[in-house]
C-alpha cells in the first residue's frame, strides 16, 4: 500500500466519524427541544439550503428547503411529542468523495402531545450529506417506520403505523 492510498482510507474513516458526530448532534439537538429557538437554528444549520426531509407519514411530513425544515422542527415536530431521547446505531455509511450516503437504525421513546402518554418509535433513517467548505451537512433525511405504538401496548400489539 502506497502512502497515498493509507492517506485516502484514513481520509474516508475521517468522514466516517465525522458524519456520526453530524448525526449525533443532530439527536442531541431534537431531543434538548426545537420549541428552544436557538435549538433549532442550531439544527437547521447543519443542513443545506435546498435540503429535504419525508418523515414516512405522507405529504404532511415532507419539507424541503430552510423554510420547509423551519416549519417542520419549528411547528409538526413540537406539536407531535413533547420529549423524546433519539437512540441511533448499526450505522452502515458510504463516503464518495464530497459526498456520502447513511443508513441508520433508530429507536426513540416519546411523549405524546395529544394523549400526553409515553409511546415508543423505530425504523431507519436513509440519509445523503454533502461537505461544504470542509462541513458535512445533511441533504436529505428519510424515515422508514417499524412502529409508532404506546408504550404500555408495545409493538406486539399494536405497531400504530397507516397500512399496518
């Protein structure tokens, strides 16, 4: 292996672990709360201008562009659960260069807001970043859901997912 080749798989384990901490941050942020403004300002900054997001539930839950992502973690989420703890893992990342694509397994225990009762989610994330002046950012975010249930049914019961 010549000193170029180690110098470029170095490069991409970089990215790699650059891209968990993007996604960390990002969970650490929805979860200290996006009705916080400086939260959210702070989450939408790690996205691009153009960048969109389909949460799986249907048109009612994709948003693209810093306006759509402003309403999206401004108005849907905080008006859908008042806490949630974002457990991500098994991240399967493939960096190309400026570019790069994500697949993670999510779980996250939630409140609802409407019942005010504790529920549990799940699925994966399908993500796309792009490094812009040396930062990778989100371009887009997907949701696959394997449950939305209550936490006192659990998804034996009752997996509480449209088409289910």
């Amino acid at each position: 292996m010549t000193l170029e080749e180690l110098e470029a798989r170095i490069k991409v384990l970089e990215d790699i672990e650059a891209i968990k901490r993007l996604k960390a941050t990002y969970c650490y942020l929805c979860d200290a709360g996006l009705d916080n403004k400086r939260n959210r300002d702070e989450l939408i900054s790690h996205f691009t201008k153009n960048a969109r997001v389909d949460f799986g539930l249907g048109p009612e839950s994709q948003f693209e562009g810093q306006d759509g992502l402003e309403i999206f973690f401004g108005a849907v989420v905080p008006s859908a659960i008042t806490f949630s703890m974002h457990m991500v893992h098994d991240p399967i990342i493939e960096v190309k260069g400026d570019r790069a694509n994500g697949k993670w397994y999510y779980e996250a225990p939630t409140t609802d807001v409407t019942t005010g009762k504790a529920q549990w989610m799940a699925g994966t994330y399908e993500e796309e970043y792009v490094r812009e002046k040396g930062e990778w950012k989100f371009t887009s975010i997907g949701t696959k859901w394997n449950y939305i249930t209550p936490y006192d049914e659990g998804w034996a019961k009752n997996r509480g997912i449209p088409g289910t």
